[in-house]
C-alpha cells in the first residue's frame, strides 16, 4: 500500500498577525515580505514603561471591573501555543475561576476596542482553548485610558474568522500577492509601511 503523502507544515504564525490583518493586511505583507529594521518609537517605549506600570497597579487591585470576586487568580504575560494552529503569543494576563479561563489584552488608547483587538482576543482565546483543553467563552480588553475592561464573548461566527484570517495570511505569504490598501485612510497617516505604498496618497 502506498504511504499517504506528507501535509506540507503550516506557516507559523503570531496573534498580532491576526490583529495586523484585521487592521490593514498590508502591514503584515510588508512585514513577512519585506522586512525592514524597525525604529523603536517613543510611543513605542512608553508604551512598554505604561505596560509595566500596569502590571504593578493591576495586581493591587480587585477583580470587580470584571465581574468576578476575589477567589480569581491572575497571571501575566503568558506564553500560549497551538501545534495545531501553528500559532503562538504572548497573552497580557489571564484571569482564572473555578476552573473557567478568562483571556485578558490590554490597551493603551483612548478609544473603545475596535474589532482588531477583539480578533486577537479571540485568537488567544483559541490558544488558550488547546492549552487548558477546555473552552474559553468570554474574555476582556482592558482599556488604560478610562480604566474599563470591555468584556468580549467569544461566537463560533469569531472563531471561524480568525480560522478564515490565518489562511488568507498564509496564501498571501505564500504567493506574494500584495493586499490593497486599507479603506480607512486615517491609518495610513503615521503608518511606518506608509514609503512602500505608492497607491495611498
Ligand atoms: S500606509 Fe496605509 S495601506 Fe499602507 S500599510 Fe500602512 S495602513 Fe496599510
């Protein structure tokens, strides 16, 4: 009998590739395809002072601005990957209850979560699902700037997109079809990919 022909591996890829995507699929052409040195900007290192102050006042404080008392447990920065997805990250914290696992991203913006940030949530979520061998139904993103932690439930309808994301990045990677630009053209004003994009004015 002839042996069954081996699946070609699967591309690994990152949750934040998830988020780029949903916000302009180009950046995460750009980046795969033509990676360029990245300039630590100062928005960028205070966003990693901000993250570090986070973590020390959060762990102060209770857990009501989730919704669950004070027998929850918190922990940071956790490292999560699927074999099966081939996809990995790093989740901001992840609150556990009485055994039900509750994903948390924070973000450092004025503005309530937009749909990029609720795809990484679920794509952490899905991490997390194949980690702890349990479903994950709800998870939050923690907005800095009005202290509110937005809670997001997790729809099979979420789970497919993320699903149908991952392999709209791989075909893209893999035959170097360069996406179009975003619609939302405000995104494009402080982009660091903005040189490479001839067509965006
Ligand atoms: S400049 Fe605009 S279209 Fe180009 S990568 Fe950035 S956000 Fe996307």
């Amino acid at each position: 009998m002839l042996a069954e022909p081996e699946r070609p591996a699967l591309l690994e890829l990152r949750v934040t590739d998830v988020k780029q995507f949903v916000y302009c699929p180009r950046i995460v052409y750009f980046t795969y395809l033509m990676p360029i040195e990245k300039k630590v900007t100062r928005k960028m290192e205070y966003g990693k002072e901000e993250h570090v102050q986070l973590d020390r006042l959060e762990k102060r404080r209770t857990f009501r601005a989730y919704g669950l008392t004070d027998d929850a447990e918190r922990r940071f920065h956790v490292h999560l990957r699927s074999e099966r997805l081939a996809l990995s990250g790093v989740l901001d914290m992840l609150l556990v209850q009485r055994d039900t696992y509750y994903p948390v991203e924070f973000k450092y913006t004025r503005r309530r979560p937009e749909l990029n940030h609720k795809y990484q949530l679920m794509a952490c979520a899905m991490l997390l699902e194949d980690t702890v061998a349990k479903p994950v139904r709800a998870g939050f993103v923690y907005v800095t700037e009005d202290r509110t932690a937005y809670p997001v439930e997790f729809t099979q309808n979420m789970r497919d997109f993320v699903r149908a994301t991952l392999t709209s990045i791989r075909d893209m990677i893999r035959y170097e079809k360069m996406p179009p630009p975003t619609r939302q053209r405000r995104k494009c004003v402080d982009c660091e990919f903005r040189r490479f994009c001839n067509d965006v004015h």
